[in-house]
C-alpha cells in the first residue's frame, strides 16, 4: 500500500497571530492594618466585655420610672393596655402605656409613645432550709422621648426585656438572670452606661451563686464615646463558666467563641478563642489547632487579617463580682401611687 501526502496550508494548523496580553487594571490596594499594640487590643476587649455587660434593664429601667415621675396631670396621656391598637408595634397585651405630643410645666417635654409591663413573685422563706423563690420580668417597648426643656432624659426606641429567677435559703443562694436588648438609647439618664447614647442587639444570659456563668451574643454602638479613645462599637459571641463551676473536660481558661471591637475607621478586630462550638452535625471534633488551645489567649484578626501576636486579655473581673443579678424588689413599680402623686 502506497503512502499518501497530504499538503495541509500553515493557515489550517493554527498558527494564528500573537494574542494581546490580558489587561488586569491597576494592581489591588494594599489592605492597610491599623498601628495597635497587642496590650492595646487586650485593653479595648475588656472595656468591651464591660460595656456588654452595663447594657440591659438594670439602668433603664430606673431611668424609664424616673421619666414616668416627671410627668404632669394630663401630660402625657396614660392607658392601662394600649393606647392604639391600630399601632402594630405596640404588644396588644395587658401592661401600662403612655402616648402623648406635649409640653407640661417646667419645660416637661413627651413625644411619641411607651408600653411597659412588669411582674414580680415571691414565695416561701428564705431564713428556712426550704428557701425562698422570687421570680421578676420586666419589658419596655417603646418610640418616645422624655425632655426637659431642650435636655432630652431618654430617648427609647426599641424593646427591652429581661427576668430573673432567685433562690435563697439557709446556706444557700443562686440566681439566673437573662436580657434581651434591640433598642436605640440616648438622654442624660443613658449617659452612666455610654455617654452619647448608642444602639444594641444584646442577648445575655448569667448565673451565680452555686454555678458562675456567661452566654452573651449581639452587637453594641456608641455615638459618641469611644473605649480606649479607639473603638466605637463591640461585637460577641461568647460562652463561658468559673473555673468552679467548669467540668474537668472543658477548657476554664478561656471563653468559647470570640469578640471584637471596631475602630472609628470602621477597620475590625477579632480576638479568637476557643470555638464556640465543639462539634459539628456528625459529632465529629473540630481540627482546629493551634486556635483550640486552652491557653486564656486569643488569635487575633485585624481587618480580616491573622497577625503574628496573640493577646490574653484579662477577664477575671467577671468571676471576681462581675457578674450579678437585679434584686426582685427592682421589678417592683406601683402604677397608682405613681399616677396619684403626680404634680399638676
């Protein structure tokens, strides 16, 4: 069998002209990380977690009875239940609400509207082996402002709850104490807790007394402070106990989970601790290491970025009276004494 020739033209095979190099555009800006000492970021997590802790109930609410003292006869208008039921913000259940635009004696200033509810319970004998129990909750749902003049007391827009549920007996005591924060604040009587104002979603949940513990989850604002001259806002997601009150498998160095703080360029820093959950759907165990060291120190992230230090801030003060719980008499507030001593 005779062999064949076949005569391709160079044209046919490929050989095309050289194609133009691809233009990326200019070159990605260098991701900037702020100049902050690790003591520094150590610091600004403690302020943070201190700052966590302040924002629930235990200072608005007082702040709220002391807006509700101010008011005058007729200014604002009070209801028992609420006051617009055309109002979809306004829980359509039993409590007390006041709804008013107006201006009262002393420059005495309402605007806008604020429900309210509290319950408390006590029982039994804390003096006796049985013990007492006193159980209180309290929730403020609320779009109002209280002034005096040009000086505003609270500005509540939001909702706020918490409960507590205490045990006390001979020799014996423990509490259990939850908050849930979704509100924006401002006035002079926020100030003790961030002067300024600032908004929160804040879930926490303690314990004390025969078991010291923490969950905190949610995000907090400030307005106008910074912490450490810094930071503007803080963010968490932690869970931890007492090193009394940790199994003998669980780390009580050190958080589970994380929190951080951000500066007033809007740059993120994360401090990184344990992970705050140890298993997976399938019950298998995070390979995590080095981050899963009991060690009280951190990883930390600066704009995203995992830098050559770590940090061990300290949180002791948690376990050293950091953590506590309001009394049930806090929960406590007479509507018709309040009414009945308004001034006119």
């Amino acid at each position: 069998m005779r062999g064949v020739l076949l005569l391709v033209p160079l044209a046919l095979l490929g050989c095309a002209e050289d194609e133009d190099p691809l233009d990326f555009g200019e070159p990605p800006v260098e991701l900037l990380i702020p100049d902050v000492s690790p003591d520094e970021v150590a610091l600004g997590a403690e302020d943070a977690l201190r700052l966590a802790l302040a924002v629930d109930l235990r200072e608005v609410w007082p702040a709220h009875v002391e807006t509700l003292e101010l008011a005058s006869t007729g200014c604002p208008n009070f209801f028992a239940g609420t006051p617009d039921l055309d109002n979809n913000e306004i829980p359509e259940e039993a409590g007390y609400a006041w709804s008013d635009l107006c201006t009262a004696t002393g420059g005495r200033r309402y605007a806008g509207w604020s429900w309210w509810d509290n319950r408390i319970s006590v029982q039994g004998d804390s003096d006796s082996n049985i013990g007492a129990t006193a159980e209180g909750s309290r929730r403020i749902v609320a779009d109002g402002l209280v002034a005096l003049g040009e000086d505003i007391q609270l500005e509540f827009d939001g909702e706020a709850s918490d409960s507590v549920l205490r045990v006390d007996a001979t020799d014996y005591s423990s509490w259990s104490y939850s908050s849930l924060v979704d509100a924006t604040m401002t006035g002079a009587l926020i100030d003790p807790i961030a002067p300024g104002g600032l908004r929160a979603e804040l879930f926490t949940r303690a314990t004390g007394g025969d078991a010291d513990t923490l969950e905190m989850r949610g995000n907090v604002h400030l307005f106008d402070h910074l912490l450490r001259d810094r930071y503007d806002s803080m963010t968490v997601d932690l869970l931890w106990a007492a090193p009394g009150s940790t199994a003998p498998d669980v780390c009580a160095d050190e958080p589970a989970g994380w929190i951080g703080v951000r500066d007033e360029n809007a740059f993120w820093t994360e401090l990184i601790f344990q992970p705050r959950y140890d298993d997976d759907v399938t019950d298998d165990p995070y390979d995590n290491d080095p981050f899963n060291r009991c060690d009280g120190c951190a990883n930390v992230y600066i704009r995203g970025v995992l830098q050559d230090f770590t940090v061990c801030p300290d949180f002791s003060f948690l376990w050293d009276g950091g953590l506590s719980a309001p009394e049930a008499n806090a929960y406590a507030l007479d509507m018709r004494t309040l009414l009945a001593e308004q001034s006119p």
